[in-house]
C-alpha cells in the first residue's frame, strides 16, 4: 500500500536530533548531542517520597479523568510561579501541557491556516520549525544578534505574508544560548499590539541562569496580553515526566483547551500531582540551585577546555545559561561532514544547520554540556578537537 | 484583542460532554453523564505497589527522555496482547500513545488535507467528530444498523469527497453500544484493500464484554495491512494515566511518530512504565474480569430499573458489553429539552444529538452505568423515569 499521507506530513521523516540520540546510545560514544539532564541530577528519592504522599493523599481520584486545563493545585502554583518571575496571571489563563513542545503544537492549532507566516529567529528550535511547517505555516526570518531578536524587524517582518505569531526562545536560546537583552522586551511587547501579533515566549531555560542577573520575561511587559508564555518541568525536575504550561490571555487559552481536549485530553494526573507536591514541599528551588551549580561547573570546564584543545579559528560565546554552547567554524566549513569524522571517533554533536528553516548555518554546530560526566566533558573536547583540527587543517 | 484563531478551530468551544461533566460536580446530582470508571473501581493498591516497584527497577532512568515510539517492554507487551486478540504485529507498528484519544489525533494529522472526507457512522464518537472537524475534515456517512457498519454502504461513502480514512468503534459503540459483527469484520478489511482506505478501528471498550462472545477486531481481518487498530488503558486500568496506543502498518507508524514526536515528545515514562508492570504481573487479566462483574451487574440493574421506570414509548437495546446505553423517544422528543427537566430533578445524561455529525439524534440519548453507585442507579432511573413521563405525556 502507498498511503496517501496530508501534504505536510508527507515528506516529514524523524527528527534529525532524535535520529543522532539513538546513535548515541551506543557505549563509548561520548554524546554532547541533546538537551538532557544527566540521569544522575534527576531527585529520584525526593520524587519516590512525593509519589508515595500523592498515592495516600489523593487515592483514587489521580486515576481518574482529570480536566483538560490540568490538575488545579497545579495551576494555582503556576500563577504564583509566575508572580515570582513579574508576570501577573489568573487562573483561567493558565493551561498545564504534556510538556513545554505541546503548547508550541496547540497555538500552532488555534492560529494556522495552511499558507499563514510565523516570525521567527535564525537560528531557531528545529521541533518548533518541524511544528509549524505541520501545520502548512511559512517562514519569515526577524534579525537577531548577540542581544537576541530585534524589535524592530518585526515591523518588515509583519509586513511579509499573513503573520500573526511570533515564535522566540527569550532565554539562552537553543541553539545559540542568546538571551534576549531586557531593554528590547518591553519595545518589543509594544510593537506585538501596534502589529496585531501574538508572541509565543518558550522558556525551558530561563530558570538556569550561571551569571548575570534575571531578566523578567517578555510577557511580564504585555500590558494588551498578547503573549502566551510556555514553561516547561523539563529541564528543572524531568523530561520523562513530560508536564509544561502555558500562560496567556484567556480567550486564547480558551482555544487551547479546547485543542487539548481534542489531542490528549489532559495530562497525565498522577504526573501533574507529583510535579505540583514537589514544587508545594519546597523542594523546586533548591533543586534548582543545585541543578545550576552542577550545569554552570560543566559549562566552565567545557568552556575552558575548548579554549585548549579547539582550533582558533572556530569561536564561541560564553552562555550565561541553558543547555548549549554555539560554535561557529570558518565559512565554508561543513559541519555535517565534521560530524562523520567526530563519529568515527566516538563523539558527537547537532551539526547547526538543523536550526536554520531555509537553509544556511553549514558552518555552525551546538554542543551540550549538561548530560556528559566531567570526565566525558574532558576526553570528548579532546576528541573533539583532534577532528577538529584536522578536518580544518 | 481579537486573536485571528485558525478557520477550524474558530467556531469551536469545548467539548459539550465535557462541559455537562463540570455541571454534573456538584453534590447531589446523579450523573449519568460521562464514561468514566467509578473511582472504587480503580486497583489503587495495587498501582501503588507497582509504582513503588517502578522506581526501585528503573531508578533515574524512568525521569529522563524517552523516545517517541514509547517504552519498549510496554510496546513488547502490546504485541503479545494484540496477538492474544488474533492480530499478528511487530514491534515496529506499534505506538504508545497519551490515550487512544491521541491516537485519533495523529492519524488525522497523518492523513487529512483540509476538504478531505472522512467516512463516519451516524451516530459515533463526539471526540473523534471534532477531531475531524479540526484537520478540516468532510463527513461521508456509511450506513449502519443493529448489527454496526455495513460494510458495503463504503462503497458508495468512499465514492464521495476525498475519502480515505473510515472511522470506526467496533465494539459497544459509543454511544449505540451495538458491536460490529463477526461476519462483516472480513467483509470490510476486504473492502479496505479494494477501496484504498485505511481503516481506525477505536476500540476502548472492547475488553469490556458481558454476554456473548469474543469477537476477532477487523484488524485481525487485515490482510493486506490497511488497519490502524488503536486501544487503550482507559477503560481497564486508569483513565487518568493517560495511556493508550496504536498498532498498525508501520509505514503508517512512522509518520505517527513523527507527529507524536511533535506535539508531545512522547508518553510520560512513569505512567507507561506503571501500565507495563501493572499488566507483565499478570494483574490486568483478573482485574478487567473483575470490573465486567462490577459493570455487568449495573448494567442489569440499570436496565431492569428502565423497564419498570420508563414510558412504553422509550425503547433501547441491551448492550453486550462496554459503558452505555442507548435509548430512543419517539420521534419529535427533544433531548435536549427533556435534560433541562431533569437537571432539576438533579439526574443528568447525555442528549444524543450530540454525537450526530451534521445533525438528527434529536430524540435520543446516551447512559452511562459504569460511574453511579447501584443506590445512584436506582434512585438516578426512578427520577428519570418521572421526569420522562412527565415530560413525555
């Protein structure tokens, strides 16, 4: 049979990252690919002791249907949550999701139609490019620099095919681990109602901060609500998990529910419980202290050790947060090919064009530096800058 | 602001079922509403063992990210399930889904092109209408009588619009209750193959049989592999783990994952983890005849009730297994009306219109025995029975 698949979906394969993930799970291979936490971070026994308290707190009712907004003790954390990091927000604004990537997927159902333009940054998250292209969306490419996007080139862009979304990752930006400087989030807050655009502010990462002071988020600058902030568990308790949220304003989150509703139903209750008792108990913030004392050690090392064994010509900003620190090689350099040396040599790497809808950033490369050891850190930049090195030579 | 949601999703609110079963919170109402299993059906003891036995097996590993086909030993295990209902799989065909819902939700978005047609029964299920709906879908309707889908009725509905999938619950529909029958199954998977459609055979409830016998799913029928049988824990384990899965072609399969991979990653890994060791103990087996005791025995009260209760002129059949029964008013009856009554008389059920794509049903509705206790069931019919004749005079 030849199944006559959408249009969209047609010429879509896997993942290129999650392609290179099951490579990696070959033993030996030191892997600077994903975006994982290392298993050994995860609070296992914190999370067994919470798991047993929501079995004898809430008995049989976790088993049942729970709502598609998500479990309520929850949502009430999230809007404190929120108050915490300058965005005032109400409980009927607050959606829980099967973590940060299924509200990309629902404000790509509630706003695309086939053809509609989505602003967006260059590089950018690749699933968020993969999702829009789903859902029939065309591409127009803002600016961005070492501040982050440019206000401003929202006005050209806007102007560009039918756009209504704006789609940014505000903090250490994966890939390239920017941080969108804080005096553009208020003009760019501004310039979201003046264009009629909706902004899809993802943050995983913007509770992992190593230097420098917090910044709020864009949406804590969206007097008219134009902003739907997506938040993730993912990255500061675990992925496996697979709880997130969105914040936004209620007639959109009204929209997304009723896409919720309509995709999973709701999340998981029993994951949903065991996130919010674990953040009720106090136990979220020092986890994340930890979390980012473990993550910035790594980060330095890794950051030190390239600085050694890298060839000069290839540069590197330091990120003052996240999971990722960007590479660029010379022009003309083709990462994909350093990427089957580096193999060879049991190490790898996301070459960076994945990021770039339409082409472009062959020269480019993200490496990870939370879930290796630091003695896989050591011997893999090692590696790594002996393919390095030669292939450049 | 006025956000310009999608065309598809425009128009829509939330689910109207699901905005009863808010209603049907409150205390003293009896709500014959929803699917739900009642909460002292859940084997809560034993799931909480069994979560315990979870983290001492997989330890960090369960929190990490996991891959979208979802948990080995739990795809493993569906292979052995689906082989002890007479369908012969491979591990490469199945998919752990968030619930059979989500199952629904990616063979639309594998498969439809806005203006697409789907070929429908009228009644079906309400989620799987909007879920259509939402891809921009086109309803074809195929004939269906006492003894479900006729199968020839595709030939005509195939003919009509851009049809390539056909929708189907094959057994103890929702909301009919009827089971498709044995000798139409082959019938049909022979129709599929000279028709090129695929096939969704939703089957939630099948497991849940209390009279009559087995009957092989159309699936098991599908030579030629144009099948996409999906199932779920819903119904025999926990609703609110959110588990389900999907078995079929794996060419189909894949463009499953891809879009499984983009709109939630993938399953949690501590619910599907739950599920697999819930079933390779060997508990599902005694638990899922426990609960057709459990609803086979509401499902007789709750007819036996009707028969004394109700007016000669409502009429339903009985139903061989599942969640609900189906009753017929005579023709000009309003459902919809005759709710209103008996909210005051706080008894709640389901109007049947709703499950009418394109409209009709006006005069039926929908039951649900498995959530009342035997003491709601008799004094929720008794009142319903006084609310009907009044109505009804």
């Amino acid at each position: 049979m030849r199944p006559a698949f959408s249009k969209n979906i047609a010429g879509m394969s896997g993942n290129m990252i999650r392609e290179i993930l099951k490579l990696t799970q070959q033993p030996e291979v030191i892997s600077f690919a994903g975006g994982m936490p290392p298993v050994d971070a995860f609070p296992v026994d914190a999370l067994r002791e919470i798991s047993e308290m929501v079995f004898d707190k809430y008995k049989g009712g976790i088993f049942q249907y729970g709502t598609s907004e998500g479990f309520l003790p929850l949502r009430e954390f999230i809007v404190t949550w929120m108050a915490e990091k300058g965005v005032k927000t109400e409980l009927d604004e607050v959606l829980i999701t099967s973590g940060a990537q299924q509200g990309i997927d629902l404000m790509a159902k509630a706003f695309l139609n086939s053809g509609d333009g989505v602003v967006i940054e260059k590089p950018t998250y690749l699933a968020a490019i993969q999702i829009f292209s789903l859902y029939g969306a065309e591409f127009v490419y803002g600016d961005a620099d070492e501040q982050g996007f440019v206000p401003q080139s929202l006005r050209r862009a806007a102007g560009e095919k039918n756009c209504k979304l704006l789609y940014l990752v505000s903090n250490f930006q994966n890939p390239t681990g920017i941080t969108l400087a804080g005096e553009r989030r208020q003009e760019l807050a501004d310039l979201l109602s003046e264009l009629e655009m909706v902004l899809i502010e993802d943050d995983p990462y913007g509770d992992l901060r190593y230097s420098g002071d917090n910044i709020k988020p864009v949406k804590s600058y969206d007097r008219e609500n134009r902003a739907v902030y997506l938040g993730s568990f993912s990255k500061i308790i675990s992925p496996g998990l697979r709880v997130g949220f969105a914040v936004g304003p209620k007639e959109i989150v009204g929209k997304l529910v009723v896409g919720k509703q309509l995709s999973d139903v709701h999340t998981s209750n029993l994951t949903q419980a065991i996130i919010y008792e674990f953040c009720a108990q106090g136990l979220i913030k020092p986890h994340i202290e930890s979390l980012k004392l473990h993550y910035r050690k790594k980060c330095d090392l890794m950051l030190e050790l390239m600085s050694v064994h890298f060839p000069p010509t290839a540069t590197w900003a330091r990120p003052e947060g996240g999971l990722f620190i960007w590479v660029q090689l010379p022009e003309g350099t083709v990462a994909t090919e350093l990427f089957k040396e580096a193999i060879k040599e049991k190490v790898v790497f996301i070459p960076g064009g994945s990021f770039f809808a339409g082409g472009g950033g062959a020269n480019t490369l993200r490496l990870n530096f939370s879930n290796a050891t630091e003695g896989q850190i050591e011997e893999g930049i090692i590696r790594l800058g002996k393919v390095m090195n030669k292939f450049m030579a």
